[in-house]
C-alpha cells in the first residue's frame, strides 16, 4: 500500500528553535540505533518511521556503525525513504554520524579526515541520498588534532553534502575548543547529543550553560536509561526485555536495586501526574528548555504515541521538581 502522510501531523508536535541558527526541530525525535537493522524486520522498521512521521517527528538519528550489522539501519532506511518518503524529504532532518569503528585498518575510526569524509560518503550511498542535514563527530579523538576534525566537518558542509554539523559525547571543555575552531572556520556547531537522563546528569555540570553561552543546540540521547525509566522493570527484569537478552547497552547489572528503588518512587509522582514514568522521564529533561530535543528509540508505535502524548503534560511544579531531586539524590 502506498503510504500517504497524515495531513494532520503537525498538530500535535512541538518544534523548537536549535541554539541561535533557523532550524527548528521536533521535541521529540527518532533515533535509528536499535530496531531499524537487519535483525529486524523491514516491514516493522517501515511501520514505526511511517508512524513516527504521522505524529509530526520529522528527525530521524542515524550513524555509520548502527545496526546491527554495522551500517544496516542506513541501509534499510535509505529503502524505506526511497520507497514510502521521498515526497517528503525536504520536510526531514536526516542526521548520521561518524566515530566510532567502522571498518578494520587505521582509518575506519575515531577523527580523522581521511575517516570523516570516507564514512560520510558510505553514509550518503547507503541512504541513496546527496545530503545528510546533520553530520555529527560521534565522539572526542584522544589522538587526532582537533583543528583537523573540525576541519574535516567544514569540509563537508562546503562541499553540500551536510547541511550542518554537530559534536556527540564531547565534555564541556572539548565542546567550546570545537565551537570556537568551527566559528573561526565559518562553518557553527549547531548541535551537541549528549547522554542525559534523570539517573546520568553530567551535562548540568557546565555542558548546558555552555551550549547556551554559545548559542549551539541539544539533543538528549537516552533519556529512558536504556529502558530503566519505564515500567519494564520495575517488577523484575522480563524475559523479553533488553537486559535479559545480553545486550551490551543494558545488561542486568544495571538493573540495580538502587536505581529500581528510585523508578518506583518516581513512578509514583507520574501517577500522581497521569502519566506514565516514561512521559514524565522525558518532560523532566525538556524542563528547562535548555535541552531542544529527546531522541528516542523504539520497538512498537505505542511507545511513539506515549511520547508525544508526554507534551499534554511537560509542566512541572516546584514541588514536583523537589520531590524528583530527592529521590535522585537518595535522600527520599
């Protein structure tokens, strides 16, 4: 069947301005790390980004390396473009990634030129596409000058083939060499993706002042837990669940009696809320608005209409935001 786009899909979502540049992006975003390669089926892949795009989530989050195997989620999405979205590419934000390994030999990883723009051209050819509208280094090179790397996403966006560009994983202090190297060259970050949730707050330690300082944008990966900010386990690890299936994203000794004491107390107040933990997990990290997006991922379109459903209700009172910080901190 032929797929046609709800003509009501922007009723719904929140779309928020990216630092100081013209984009505007869904509150809520798809990322592509998990359910969307060739271990799993095409057709489940086609139904949560036909879904997801319904809902108004016009950014979809790619990388290189996701999967699984490596470079599969590019490759099954840039079918599923070619045959359900083309008429609507150019109300996507299509981003993917480069830095970690990718392919054997000295230059499948980390920074380097050489690396950069040889993944990004895999990238493109996977997804059959001449552009990506976000390219991001995926994390710092320890080796690598940065000057190069930043060079090297320049690089790309002069030659047309990424709108923009952005940094992941980079602590604060490497964050601001990056965007004063990419200012100079002409070319501003607009985007920082860092791993932020309730239970791993490590961007509130100068990551978020100095995004706003900078005018550069965010996107919080995670921000579930890998699963830990849901009900999934709050009765025990299911049989079914990621932590059960040996994953090395989510094993189960993350599954900790400390981190599951805290859900069920936090579970409380999103009942006390009329929401789910999830929806309030993901209020709790747009609060304060210095986050522009959450990237989730997802196995069933239910998960996606949770999430939106979470903007109903993103408010959080002083006393709400008290009682949350308690009970991270263990002194509730």
């Amino acid at each position: 069947m032929v797929y046609q786009a709800n003509p009501a899909r922007y009723q719904a979502m929140e779309y928020h301005r990216c630092g100081r540049s013209g984009l505007k992006l869904p509150a809520i975003s798809l990322g592509l790390w998990h359910n969307f390669g060739d271990e799993t089926l095409l057709e489940t892949s086609r139904q949560l980004l036909r879904h997801a795009f319904d809902l108004g989530i016009t950014h979809f989050d790619l990388a290189n390396n996701y999967g699984p195997p490596p470079g599969s989620a590019e490759s099954n999405f840039g079918r599923i473009l070619r045959e359900d979205f083309l008429p609507w590419r150019d109300e996507l934000i299509i981003s993917s990634k480069a830095g970690y390994t990718m392919w054997d030999g000295p230059y499948g990883d980390w920074g380097s030129r050489k690396y950069l723009i040889s993944s990004l051209d895999q990238s493109l050819k996977r997804m059959g596409l001449e552009y990506v509208d976000i390219f991001y280094h995926h994390r710092p090179d320890p080796e690598t000058p940065l000057e190069e790397t930043m060079r090297a996403l320049d690089h790309v966006v002069r030659q047309g083939k990424a709108l923009y560009v952005g940094l992941s994983n980079y602590p604060a202090d490497r964050a601001r060499e990056a965007f004063a190297i990419l200012q100079d060259l002409g070319t501003p970050c607009l985007i920082h993706q860092p791993k932020y949730s309730m239970l791993e707050r490590w961007v509130e330690d100068g990551l978020t002042d100095l995004l706003e300082e900078q005018g550069v944008g965010s996107i919080a990966f995670s921000p579930l837990a890998g699963g830990l900010l849901t009900d999934r386990y709050l009765n025990g690890i299911p049989a079914d669940s990621r932590a059960a299936s040996g994953s090395k994203f989510l094993s189960a000794d993350s599954i900790t009696e400390e981190n599951v004491a805290k859900a069920r107390k936090l579970n409380e107040i999103a009942q006390q809320r009329g929401q789910k933990l999830s929806q309030m997990a993901l209020a709790w990290v747009l609060r304060d608005d210095k986050i522009t997006s959450v990237l989730i991922g997802a196995s069933k379109t239910a998960q996606l209409d949770d999430a939106v459903g979470m903007l109903n209700n993103r408010q959080f009172s002083a006393q709400e935001i008290a009682a949350i910080d308690a009970i991270l901190k263990g002194t509730k």
